[in-house]
C-alpha cells in the first residue's frame, strides 16, 4: 500500500489526506504547530471547490460557518459609506462574497474533524531532511528519526519547507508583491452590521472591518514599503513596526492599534507570489500555497481543488507518482494560470497612492456596480472559479473517455 507523507495541516493537507484515504493509501500528515490553526481571515469556496466540498459530504457544515457577511462598503473617514457590493448568493456573477465564506481557521478544524479517521497526524513536528532513493523518500524528524515514505507533498504554505529541501531556497520561488498584510482580532466602534468596512488611505495603505459569527471582529491592514528583516517569533516588534506603518491614519485604525497590542490573535506576513516552475520534482510533489500561493482570493479554492485532483490521480495512477504527477499538473495548469492572474488594475487600485487615484477608483467602482459590468471588477473570479473539470475518481483502471488510464499507459 503507498505510503504518502504531508507536510502540512492547514487547508491543502487535511483536503489531501481524506481523498488518499478514501482512495486507500497509507496517510501521515506532519505539522510544525501544537494542534489545528486558529485564527486567520475568511477564505471563500467557490466553483469547483464548493464542488470537492459537496463531495465529501461537507457542504452542510461549512454553511453552518459561514461568517454572516453580506456584503463590502467603501468608507470615507467619517464612515460614510462611499459605496457598497451586497453578497451575490447565487454565485453566477462574481459577487465579492462567496456563498461559501469561512474564517480559515473553522474551515481547516472541519476538515482536520472529516479526514482524522485512519490517517496519522504528527503535530509539533516537521520535516529537516528529505534523500530520495528508489525505494522512496527517507524523511528525517526535527523530533528525531527517521521514516520512508512512497511520496512525500509539501503542503506548507507559502514559506513551503519541503519546497525549500526539495527544490531550493525561497527566493528562487517567489516575487515580491510590495506590501505587507496584518489580520488580528480587535474590536469597532462603529456599527457593522453584518458588512465588511474598508476605508483606504493616501500612502498606499487600507485598513479594514470584518464582523464574524459570536460578534467577534477581525481587523485587518495593508501597507506598501520596502522589506524588513524581522525574527517571526518577537510579536512585539512585529506589532510596532504594523504601528509606525499605520501611524496618523484616521477612521478606525487609532483603536485597532490600541487592541493590536493586548491581542495573542495576530499575524504578519509580507504578499509573495509564487512563481516555481516544476510542481513535483521526483517523489515530491507540492500543494496549495506552496505552489500555486499569490492569487487574489483563490488560493483556499485552488488548494482544494488540487488536493482532490493529486490523490485522485495517484489513485488512477495506482500510486505511480511519475503518472499521477504530470497529470496532476495536466489537468490544473490552465485553471491554476487562470486563477493568478492579478486582479483589474492590480497594486495600484488596491493600495492607492495619492487621493485622486482614491477617488477615481471609488467612482469607477460605482458606476460600474450599477452596470452589467459587476464581474468585471473581479476579473471574472466566478468564471475562472469553475474552470476545471471534476472527474469522478474511482481508482486504479478507472474509464476515462472510453479508455482506462492503465491502458491508456501500455499503448
């Protein structure tokens, strides 16, 4: 029976784990923190990935989560709402939120719930070495020891640890986007009601409101400037360098700072876009953000979508890895190219520079939101959402197109 490690137990992992189970493999999944994530932004499902979750049975129980946002509102520094784009719960037109939105951290304890049964979770754990051999992949522990594994998929996110010992160091990998982005709990003083407030500022910062389920709120900023070492694990001089950034913004951001400070609910990270080449190099194979990391608001769909497709295809494949590879990235690649593409008018639109492109960008949004145009300002994100066709993977020797693949790989 084919053994696969996962490194990773946030989206990808647990998505990958449950459909190799269920397709009869031997499953480990590896994550470096203490248990389950908590924490994190809301993530949609959209297209075929509401899909894969209505296929494992799910889509019921990610309702029943989802944040109860209806829609986004544009603010002035008054909190007037300058515009607003309701929730398109039909989905068939772009709508800027998905019927399926989730705060990440719900969304990755329900899959974890759905995929813990027969497969081996290692938390507080990862991965330091990986040497390949034609056996497998010998795979050492920062716990010590040492295992062999059939294949090994990183799933790790965008600062990826198997990419980084299967396929070199990270900046190699990934280009810089130029900002920053900071999610943390915090509290309002103005009323939500049910709507995401964002209010963007001269100097190419915004910062943002997002009410959830419990009446807790979510803040987040984003700003633009140059790349700063700092130690991941020094919170504090994470959170005044977040301070100075925003300092002397109006709206809201005075009290989220103040709240910034007392919260242990925080992350920072710089916006990467993932740019590697190969998705797989021999018995390893990369998953979610560690490969297809940097699209707007598509990296949580693509995640599941591929981690269906892999174990598919290892299942079709029989657990060969050479084939279920190169069809893994056959059937993904052009809706995986689709789904990076930036969003209309990209940086400059979302982090404006000066007040006159503010207001220009508040006014075409306007006008075009009381047009036929509304799909336009996603580019389309509804349509490239579902542009990959789903198989029904039944196994080794599965029919497809009139052919099985076995046979289709003596020919």
């Amino acid at each position: 029976m084919t053994k696969v490690l996962i490194s990773g137990a946030s989206i990808a992992g647990p998505t990958l784990a449950y459909w190799l189970r269920r397709h009869g493999f031997t499953v480990t999944v590896v994550e470096r923190a203490p248990k389950p994530r908590e924490g994190g932004q809301a993530v949609d499902l959209r297209g075929a990935a509401r899909d894969v979750i209505e296929r494992m049975g799910l889509l019921d129980t990610v309702r029943a989560h989802h944040t109860g946002v209806v829609g986004l509102s544009a603010v002035d520094q008054r909190n007037r709402r300058v515009w607003s784009w309701g929730s398109d719960l039909s989905g068939d037109s772009g709508g800027i939120i998905a019927d399926l939105e989730i705060l990440r951290a719900d969304l990755g304890r329900i899959l974890y719930e759905a995929s813990r049964d027969g497969v081996e979770y290692i938390f507080d754990d990862s991965i330091i070495a990986l040497h390949e051999h034609a056996g497998g992949v010998d795979v050492t522990f920062a716990s010590g020891g040492s295992r062999t594994f059939d294949v090994v998929v990183g799933a790790d996110g965008l600062h990826s640890n198997v990419r980084r010992l299967a396929f070199g160091p990270e900046p190699g990998f990934v280009q810089d986007q130029g900002y920053y982005k900071v999610i943390f709990a915090t509290g309002a003083d103005v009323p939500l009601d049910d709507w995401q407030l964002m209010y963007v500022m001269p100097g190419r910062r915004r910062a943002s409101l997002y009410p959830t389920r419990g009446g807790r709120t979510r803040g987040m900023f984003f700003f633009a400037g140059p790349e700063i070492d700092h130690d991941r694990r020094d919170v504090q001089r994470q959170k005044r360098f977040v301070a100075d950034a925003m300092a002397g913004a109006g709206w809201q951001v005075p009290r989220m700072l103040e709240s910034m400070w007392d919260t242990t609910d925080f992350y920072i990270d710089r916006e990467y876009l993932v740019t590697i080449e190969e998705w797989s190099r021999g018995r390893v194979a990369l998953l979610g953000d560690a490969v297809f990391g940097g699209s707007a608001g598509m990296g949580t769909s693509m995640a599941v979508v591929g981690a269906y497709v892999l174990a598919g295809e290892l299942a079709a494949a029989d657990g060969d890895h050479v084939r279920a590879f190169a069809r893994y990235r056959q059937v993904l690649d052009g809706y995986v190219r689709d789904n990076k593409k930036p969003m209309p008018g990209g940086k400059n639109l979302f982090l404006p520079k000066g007040r006159g492109m503010i207001w220009l960008g508040n006014q075409t949004t306007r006008l075009m939101l009381a047009g036929p145009w509304r799909s336009m300002l996603t580019g389309d994100l509804q349509g490239k959402a579902g542009g990959v066709t789903l198989e029904d993977y039944a196994g080794p020797g599965k029919v497809v197109d009139g052919a099985s693949r076995r046979e289709d790989a003596l020919q």
